[in-house]
C-alpha cells in the first residue's frame, strides 16, 4: 500500500464558531451599556406634600437662588436684583468659599419655565452639580 493513500487532507475551512460567539459577548455588552451613557441634566424635584421638610436642620450652607414674576434673579435674601453675569461670578465665589453648600431656586409661579431652565443653565455653568426646586406645601 503507498502512503499517499493514507495521507490526510488539510482543512482548508475557517471555523467562524468562536468569532460568532465574541460578537455575539459584545452585543450584549453594548446593549446593556449604551442605556447608561445618555446624559441628562440632574435636577431633584421635592414632593410637594413633604415640601414643610424639605430643607432639613443640619450644619448644611444653602445657596438660595430666587427668580420673581418678572424674571429678575435675586441671590439668597439681597433685595437687590442681579445680572445674569454678576449671578454667574457671585456663585462661583460662594461654591469655592463653601463647597459643600447646596443651591436651590426658588421661582414665582408666574414665571415662565423658560426662565428658570435658564437660572439652572447658568448655575452648571457655575460649576453646581445638583440643583433643589423649592415649593410651598399644599393647602
């Protein structure tokens, strides 16, 4: 008998199984994280039955930013109106004198939601991370 006969043939096939099952690793990865990665801005809204306690007795400094009916801007109890500008330079101030004080924006009810988004706007751009709504409790 001759040895040719015996020989085996080569494969010449790629086997895809292992690359099916990476892909297949990855698209579960990618579906699982690609709902994380959205970004959205971070606001915490108070319940407005729980809104007697909503700032509550600690050692806490509280930036209280005020917007009226008119959309003038007012910063903790000053009388005085501020600019946008001048809001924006007294904030950074406060948040690098005291960075673990908190802002909240007090806003008239007849002011336009517009006007408030961009009080919030401004206060990132400031650096603040978390913003507080403050509301009246119900009647």
């Amino acid at each position: 008998m001759s040895r040719s006969r015996y020989r085996r043939r080569r494969l010449s096939d790629m086997n895809v199984v292992p690359y099916i099952d990476v892909m297949l690793v990855l698209l579960i990865i990618f579906m699982i994280t690609s709902p994380l990665l959205t970004q959205s801005v971070e606001v915490e809204l108070p319940a407005v039955e729980q809104s007697e306690s909503v700032i509550p007795e600690q050692e806490t400094k509280y930036i209280i930013v005020t917007v009226d009916a008119q959309g003038r801007v007012f910063l903790d109890e000053d009388k005085q109106a501020l600019s946008t500008s001048t809001l924006l330079t007294r904030i950074i101030a406060l948040k690098q004198f005291a960075s673990d004080s908190q802002v909240l924006v007090r806003g008239d009810e007849r002011v336009a939601y517009g006007e408030v988004v961009k009080i919030i706007s401004l206060l990132q751009e400031a650096g603040v991370e978390k913003v507080g709504l403050l509301t009246k409790p119900m009647e």
